[in-house]
C-alpha cells in the first residue's frame, strides 16, 4: 500500500505572514455538539485536517444534514438521524479511525438514549483510558456494557438525571462529553475538577447560546440545569493554540522572521510565556504575533540557578500537545531545559530521531528528558525519519527544516491528521516541501 511522505530541504529562511487554522481540538467537541439539536448550527473556521473530515463522514452517515458554504464554513442539522446507521461496518471502521469519535457519545445518549462506540483509534503516545467519560455517564443514570472481544461500548438510558460529578482525571473530552450529556439530563448537574481550556469554554458557550442553562464557565466547577431541547445558533471556532505554537518554534529553528496573523492572544494562556521563557522574542502586534530572526536564543534559567524545567498540566498550565514542539526548539538554544511530559507516557520516544539528527538529548525515563541546546554550533543534518503521531511529526518537521541537508518523512499521514495542508501553507512563506508517494 503507497502512503505519502514529505521530501524536506534544510537551511530553511522563511519570512512573511501565516494565519493558523481553526481548532482541532475544539473543532471535534462543536461538531459533536451539533446532534444535541433539530435546529440549524452554522460553524465557522472549521479546519479541513483529516480528523475532522472523517467526524463529518460520521455524523453524515448518521443522518445530520451538512451544507458547505465556504472551505471553513458548515451549517448542519440534525433532525432525523439513522440510529440503524451504528449497527453499519462503515461506522465500525470510520470511528475507530478517530478518537475524536466518543465525543459522539454523550450527544447521542443525551437526545436517543442510547450511544455506541467502538474503541477509539489516534495517537499511539500512550495509555490514554475512557473511564473519564463512563463514569460520569453511569453517574447521569446511563447503563454501560463493554464487550470485551468486539472491544465495543455500549451506553442505554430511558432518561438521564442530574447528579454531583467528582471527575477523577482532569479530561477535556471527558468534561466535554458529560457535559453535552448533562444538558439534556432533568435536574441539576454538578462537575468538579471539570476541565476548563478555552475550547471548553468555547463548547459551553455555544451550548448557553442554544439554550442550555451551564454556570462556571472557565472554573473547574460547572452547574448545568437540565433542559428539554435545544436550538440552532451560529459558531466561529478558535485559532488553533498548537499551531500557533509550532509556528513560534519553527520561526525559532530556522532563523526566520515571520508573523503569526489573527491568534486571540487572550486564549493563549501561559505559551507566549513559556517561549520567551526559552529565550524566543516574541512581539504582540494587536491580535497578530511578530517572531524576529533571531540567531542565538538563551534559555532562562531559574532565579537561583537550577536548570529550568518545563512541565505540561491542565490549563491554565502548559499544554501536553506543545511539549514536542518546545523539546525541538531547545536543540538549537543555548543552554539546558528538563522537559517533563507528565500526561502522556510515550509522547518522547521520538528523540531518537533527534539524535540521530545530532540533537544532544538524554532520555532520563519515559517521560523526560534533557535537552544540552547548541547555541548553532552544530547543526542538526537531514535524515529519513518516520512520524509517530500529530505533534512529534511536526516536530520533525520543524528539525527537517532546520537542518543543513535533505529529509525524508514517512507516516505523514499523522500530520494531516491536525494540521491543514501544512505543506503548502509553509511553501507560500519560503519553505520547500515536496510531498511524494512511497
């Protein structure tokens, strides 16, 4: 079977203006969200990367109405939806493509009572467990059966009740499913240590904006009154905070100046921070970013000299999806970091494509390493390279075009899968990528 590869040259030196696209992240929870309702929901900004083509394919086989009007720009209508269509082989295989699929499942059981689910594909950057989402749909009243040898979830509820939710991990999925579940549930909900990222927010504004009834917005605690249905509104997805983020790192890497267009610098949180924290200058320009070409960018130590350690955590703390852009970047700074990926327990092991770059790195555990920066004494060289999942492979990207000769990489199907033609968007700013079939 042929699958494409990217054909990357080094010495990069790019310049001029990118716009980020929409969400990932808060594109698969809005479009979840569009069966919570008969009514039409129009969306705005919705990136056109593979994960959300195939939630689309979804929620059209189960019977949503989708018009396009634009490249970014959807209405859909969910009034008579094909509950049959679960029992489908094409269900079967298109949901566990995605793991973004079980955000199907709170919607589904809110409004039919029922919801089905096979296992849910995506990253292989570790264990990465749904009892989040269960349990807290078992709370709400639903009974769950898992059969282990299809490996497929089953959820049924006549009608969903209010309850108090503790949430044991800090999930955004989690918290988004349970609360489009919650919504519909009689009576009052009440999630603790719910998440609360600003595409979080964005589910939970649209939801009120339909004539859900949630308080605490952007707090970890959320208090849903139950309501009997909902209506149709309109919806403009966020810029996407990782690409924003992986832009930073690449003007960074390759010594360029390039301007980062229509970022919602208020939704960004702590990354501005942490990359200046890296010794990157970054300049806010309105609601645009300006990274100058720098040739030498100094890491920050701690105040009484440690080595600076950069950790993710839920928001408001540093995103996980970031950490493979920020451990890249530090191959070429001068000075140390730790970084920590605390969440995921595999999201590093693709160093050693770094080192065999020339990167100095020092995997100390599955989830940190130490990065000795260069400070461009040597820079990193071309070699053929696999990606592993969204975030690394766009990583090696950044180092690909930073480096001083040719590189292949394999898999590029992983970064499609979150980042929208990536390739000809760079190669209108000076980079040359060349996709080819292998």
């Amino acid at each position: 079977m042929n699958s494409e590869s990217f054909r990357v040259q080094g010495n990069a030196n790019l310049s001029g203006n990118i716009t980020p696209q929409g969400a990932k992240n808060e594109a698969l929870q809005i479009l979840s969200a569009v069966l919570l309702s008969e009514d039409k929901i129009r969306i705005n900004n919705v990136p056109d990367i593979l994960d959300v083509r195939k939630l689309i394919e979804l929620l059209i086989g189960l019977g949503v109405k989708v018009e396009r009007h634009a490249d970014e720009e959807f209405t859909f209508q969910a009034d008579n939806i094909d509950l049959d269509y679960f029992a489908s082989q094409t269900y079967l295989d298109n949901a566990r493509r995605i793991r973004g699929s079980v955000m199907l499942m709170g919607p589904l059981l809110a409004r039919f009572g029922r919801a089905y689910l096979p296992k849910p594909g995506g990253d292989k950057i570790g264990r990465r467990r749904l009892d989040t989402h269960f349990g807290g749909f078992k709370k709400l009243g639903a009974n769950f059966k898992f059969d282990e040898s299809g490996e497929q979830f089953f959820l049924e509820a006549e009608k969903l009740k209010g309850a108090y939710i503790l949430m044991d991990e800090i999930s955004v999925t989690g918290t988004a499913n349970i609360v489009m579940a919650a919504v519909l549930a009689e009576g009052k909900t009440q999630i603790y240590n719910a998440a609360c990222e600003p595409y979080l927010q964005q589910l939970c504004k649209m939801l009120n904006r339909m004539g859900a009834k949630i308080q605490g917005v952007g707090s970890n605690l959320l208090t849903i009154e139950g309501v009997e249905k909902l209506g149709g509104t309109e919806h403009r997805i966020l810029p996407d905070m990782i690409e924003i983020g992986s832009f930073i790192g690449l003007a960074a890497m390759t010594q360029s100046s390039i301007t980062i267009n229509n970022v919602s610098i208020p939704d960004l949180g702590v990354i501005p921070a942490i990359f200046r924290k890296m010794g990157i200058q970054l300049d806010i320009q309105g609601d645009n970013i300006h990274i100058p070409a720098q040739d030498v960018y100094e890491i920050q130590n701690f105040i009484d000299g440690s080595i600076l350690t950069v950790y993710d955590s839920p928001w408001p703390g540093f995103t996980p999806d970031l950490m493979s852009i920020l451990l890249v970047v530090a191959t070429q700074a001068k000075g140390s970091v730790l970084i920590h990926q605390k969440m995921f327990e595999s999201r590093l092991f693709f160093v050693d494509k770094l080192i065999d770059m020339g990167a100095k790195i020092i995997l100390c555990d599955p989830h940190r390493a130490t990065v000795i920066g260069m400070a461009r004494q040597n820079q990193l060289r071309g070699i053929e390279m696999s990606s592993p999942d969204i975030r690394a492979g766009v990583s090696l990207l950044i180092a690909a075009l930073s480096a001083n000769s040719e590189s292949i990489i394999h898999n590029v199907s992983q970064i499609d899968r979150g980042y929208q033609n990536i390739d000809t968007r760079l190669n209108t700013i000076g980079a040359q990528i060349e996709r080819i079939t292998v």
